[in-house]
C-alpha cells in the first residue's frame, strides 16, 4: 500500500524478567489502512500496543508515529495517535458529555473547541443522544463506542483499538466492527484482535503475532490462501467405501471423522471436487455436503511456526 507511512516500529523487543514477550517485532502502517494485529492470548499484542501508544517502554527497538519518534519526542507522538486499551479508561460517575469534555481537555483541544471535537465525536461513534447518561449505565457495547471517542477525540491520524469487541454479545460485536470500518475511512486504524473472522470483517492487511515472534504479514486475500487447506469435508447418504474415493484423481487419503463427514486430502493443485460429485451422482451415494476445509486460526499458527525455511533457489543462495 503506497500511502504515507504514519507508523514505523523497528526491531521492538520487550522484556518481562527473562521472559521475551515481544521479539524483534517491525512493521509499518500507512494512512488509509485497518491493520489487523491477530494472535492467541499471550502472543505479545497487548505490550505492543502498549509500547506503539506510549504507555510502556521497549527494551530495545524504535517507534515512530508520524514524523516523531516516540521515545524522543513524546508529547508530538501522542498527538498523533488514539488509544484504547484493552481495558477502556472510563469513569462511570461521569455522563458521556462530562466525560468525553475531559478527554478533550487531556489531549490539549482548546477550550472554545472542544464542544466540537466532542460531539464530532460522539456523531462519529453514534452516541448523539447519549452526553447525558452516565457512563455505568450504559451497556457494555456503548460503553466501547465511549471509549473509541475519547481515542478519536482529537482525530488523531492513526488509532490504536486492543481487543474492542472482547465481551460484547454477538449484535454489539458486529456494531463495533462497522465502526471500526467507518474510523477506517478518515484514520489508519490498528486492531488487535484473537478473533481470525474479526480480522476478515474489519482489516485490509493482517500480521500475526504467536509467541512474541511476527510470523505473517499479509493482505487479507493473501490470509485466504493460508487458510485454505488441502482437504475436502464431504457428507453423503450413504457413505462409500473409502478404497472408491481414494481411487478418484487427486485425492490423496480419505478418513471418516467423529461427526460421520469423510476429511479427503487432495493434492493441493488438483480439487477433485467435480469428480466426487459426478461419482456420488452416477453411483447414487446420495451427496449431501461437499466443501473445502478452512483451516483454524490454531491450524495456522502451527503451520507458520513449524514449516522449515524454504530452500533458497539454485543460484540464489
Ligand atoms: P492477551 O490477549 O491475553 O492480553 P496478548 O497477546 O495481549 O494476550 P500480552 O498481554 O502482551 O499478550 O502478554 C505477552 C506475554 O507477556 C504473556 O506471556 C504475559 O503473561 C506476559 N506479560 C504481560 N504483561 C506482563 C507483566 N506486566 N509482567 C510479566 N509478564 C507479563
């Protein structure tokens, strides 16, 4: 993506004791992306995202944000970033209006201005009619929509969301992606997430993170591909003897699952599900189900923390 580069971190390393919690980690973000940061728990997102927001120091490595670097120049680099933590820094004695004033006041926006930046705010995070409620009595969903407004106050050009829908219920997960997309059209976002189909929904690239190590940085479609697997799940009436479908081209074993499915590997350039198709047709095993296997986000990990380094090419060693 060719936008400015509004984040850089280069070779950040953190320490707890001797546990390494993030390891030689860089990568950038440019202006107009929804950067998904996606990992299991404990992978190292959270001190990530407590280092790139100012909050906690690296033991080794540099963060820019903009054009300042955020161990030299603090003050600067914060001003061009919002944050929420995984724990939004709310008080629920406050109304939306009370609170959100204070935000506004912290991050320095003048006092003529900000009534504006606050209800720009809160139109943007669709809380207009809520500046008199207090915050505890809101609903959890809300409460988030109030903590993405205090990030976004001072509109920041990149916004820093750790784990924005953990404990929200299915409806108000899916409000708080479409929000997340909308900041995407006037900020770069970076969402750290565990949930794989939050970073389908919501981001336009994706870097994983397992065990304080980046083990994948890539476009959303370039995930697609990692998470197809080489295998087939297929339910039929009555199921053949597995010898028939090991006969079919391409299909490299077959095996009947728990559930009652048979899991058909196949060479990974010859799908052969026209050919189970036709077969099941002709001898009348009366197919029910037939789709590719997706691999889990758990799947991934292992594949890209367990596959040897290719070789390099003949002649480019
Ligand atoms: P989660 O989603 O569970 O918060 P995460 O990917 O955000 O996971 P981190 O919170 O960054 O991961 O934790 C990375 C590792 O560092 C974990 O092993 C965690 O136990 C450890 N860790 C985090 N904070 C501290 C701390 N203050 N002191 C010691 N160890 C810590």
């Amino acid at each position: 993506m060719a936008g400015t580069v509004l984040a850089e971190v280069q070779n950040l390393s953190r320490y707890y004791g001797s546990l390494r919690a993030v390891n030689d980690v860089s990568f950038t973000v440019h202006q107009g992306e929804i950067l998904g940061f996606l990992g299991p728990n404990g992978a190292g997102k959270t001190t990530t995202m407590q280092i790139l927001s100012g909050n906690l120091a690296p033991s080794s490595g540099r963060v820019r944000i903009g054009d300042h670097d955020l161990l030299a120049e603090p003050k600067a680099a914060k001003r061009a970033l919002g944050y929420l933590p995984e724990q939004p820094p709310l008080y629920r004695d406050l109304t939306v209006d009370e609170y959100l004033d204070y935000c506004a006041a912290l991050h320095r926006i003048a006092r003529g201005r900000r009534r504006e930046a606050r209800e720009a705010a809160k139109a943007k995070c669709g809380l207009t009619d809520t500046g008199r409620r207090l915050i505890g009595n809101l609903s959890k969903g809300y409460q988030q929509r109030v903590g993405i407004a205090q990030a976004i106050i001072h509109l920041p050009p990149l916004v820093i969301l750790d784990e924005p829908t953990i404990g929200l219920d299915p409806i108000q997960i899916r409000e708080i992606r479409a929000l997340i997309r909308e900041l995407g059209k006037d900020h770069a976002v970076i969402l750290s997430t565990h949930i794989l189909p939050e970073v389908q929904a919501t981001c336009d690239r994706v870097q994983i993170i397992s065990k304080g190590n980046l083990v994948l940085s890539d476009t959303i479609d370039g995930l697609a591909r990692h998470l197809k697997s080489a295998a087939l799940l297929v339910a039929f009436r009555q199921t053949p003897a597995i010898e028939e479908i090991e006969r079919l081209p391409g299909v490299r074993s077959a095996a009947v699952q728990e559930d009652g499915r048979l899991r058909v590997q196949h060479d990974p350039g010859l799908d052969p599900t026209e050919h189970i198709v036709r077969v099941a047709t002709e001898r009348n095993w009366g197919l029910k189900e037939i789709a590719p296997e997706r691999a889990s986000l758990e799947q991934i990990f292992v594949e890209l923390t367990t596959t040897e380094p290719a070789a390099p090419e003949p002649g480019n060693a």
